[in-house]
C-alpha cells in the first residue's frame, strides 16, 4: 500500500502532497518527480506489481514516465534533500500520512 505525504516550503509557501520517493501500491509503481515543464512535485508512474520498466502492456506503457499533470517527458527525480520545484529551498515533509492508496 503506498502512501501520500503532505511536503511545504518555507520559502514560497507551495505544497504537494506526493510519496517523496518510490512508492508501490498493489498494481503501481510511483516515483516522486520534479517536472521541469509545470514546476510541480508528482508522482509518476514508474512500473507495475512492485518492478519499474516497461510491463509489455502497451496501454499500461503509454502512460509511464510522464508527468501527469501535464503529460511532458521533461521529469527528474526528486532528489532525497527534498528541494522546492519553484524556489530550490528544502521542502518541509509535515507530519503524519495524508492518504493511503492501492
């Protein structure tokens, strides 16, 4: 079961609720991402049954490393020092679980 975590910066008061790292549910597997098109936190789908990469299902494939807010390719990885994706100052993980998916 993965879960969702609510990150704030002190700098330029933004907030994403993200895994902030690689997460897996009981089918996806997410990975938390910097887009560098939408300047936004994501978790981007990563792979399926607990293994990243392609699964050989070309509808499940379609939508794996995109972002999904603005469907670009143009992502990175969230690096684990936890930076802001608008002002670069270390994000703020609040406590406690947000929300718990499958």
């Amino acid at each position: 079961m993965g879960s969702i975590y609510r990150f704030r910066c002190p700098g330029c008061d933004y907030m994403a609720e993200v895994s902030g790292g690689r997460d897996a549910g009981m089918v996806a597997v997410v990975k938390t991402m910097t887009c560098l098109n939408c300047k936004e936190l994501v978790d981007v789908l990563i792979g399926r049954y607990g293994e990243a990469g392609p699964t050989g299902d070309p509808e499940y494939d379609k939508d794996l490393n995109i972002c999904p807010r603005c469907g670009g390719h143009n992502i990175r990885p969230w690096p684990r020092y936890y930076p802001c994706p608008r002002c670069k100052e270390y994000m703020i993980k609040e406590h406690g679980i947000i929300c718990l998916w499958d």
